[in-house]
C-alpha cells in the first residue's frame, strides 16, 4: 500500500472515529447547554469526555499503535492539549456571531483538524515509512 493510500484510510478511520465521537458529544453538549450549563463549561465537559474514548478509538483502531501508554499517552494529550485551545479560542470567535449549537458544529470541525495534523506531527500511532 502506498503512503498516499495508507494516509488516506488513516484520514478516513479519524473522520469516522470523530463522527461518531462528536455526534454523541454534540447531543450531550445540547442537552447541558438546555439544562442551564453554560456554552463554554458545556464544551468543556464534553471534550474531556470525549478524550477517553478518543483515544481508545484512535489508537486501537485509526492510528494501530502498539507502542506501550506511557509512550502514545504524552502524545495524545499534547495533541489534545492543542486541541482544547483551539476549540475554546474558536468557539468564543464563534460565539459572536452564532448561536452556541451552530457554533460548536464549526467548532468540532475546525478543532478536528487542528488535533489530526498535531496527532501527525507528534508521531502517534504506527508510522509507516515512505515506500
């Protein structure tokens, strides 16, 4: 498989992997926001939450790690950590001009790529070599 191919199929098990995620957290940050939490708090809770399974997906599954946790757990967390800023920056930019449900749609997206290119430039996960 080349490594255009394998990159691709990584892509594509990420974007299904955040579907997935994000469509659960989105109807949890839904239904806290309707509960009287606030917008900010909400998406707080939520992206914690949705760092655990996050990485159980994402390591078992998209990125087919066998390194050991101490060496994949410091790189998922940097990339989350990355992460985390980015949605909390974009989501108070976001929130100036949307509604909070409309605005954390753009925001899980934009979040989602700023987490992947982290996750890619940290190494985590099986690396392939250029054929």
């Amino acid at each position: 498989m080349t490594r255009l191919r394998r990159e691709a199929r990584t892509l594509t098990r990420y974007g299904i992997v955040g579907i997935v995620n994000n469509l659960v957290l989105y109807l949890a940050f839904v239904a806290l926001v309707w509960a009287g939490t606030g917008p900010l708090v909400s998406a707080g809770i939520c992206y914690v939450a949705g760092v655990a399974m996050s990485y159980w997906l994402n390591r078992i599954w998209t990125f087919e790690s066998t390194a050991r946790h101490s060496r994949e757990v410091p790189k998922f967390l940097t990339a989350y950590a990355i992460g985390f800023c980015a949605t909390l920056v974009m989501l108070r930019i976001l929130l100036i001009w949307l509604p909070p449900q409309l605005a954390q749609i753009f925001n899980i997206g934009l979040t989602a790529v700023v987490i992947y290119v982290s996750l890619r430039l940290l190494k985590f996960g099986k690396m392939q070599d250029a054929d």
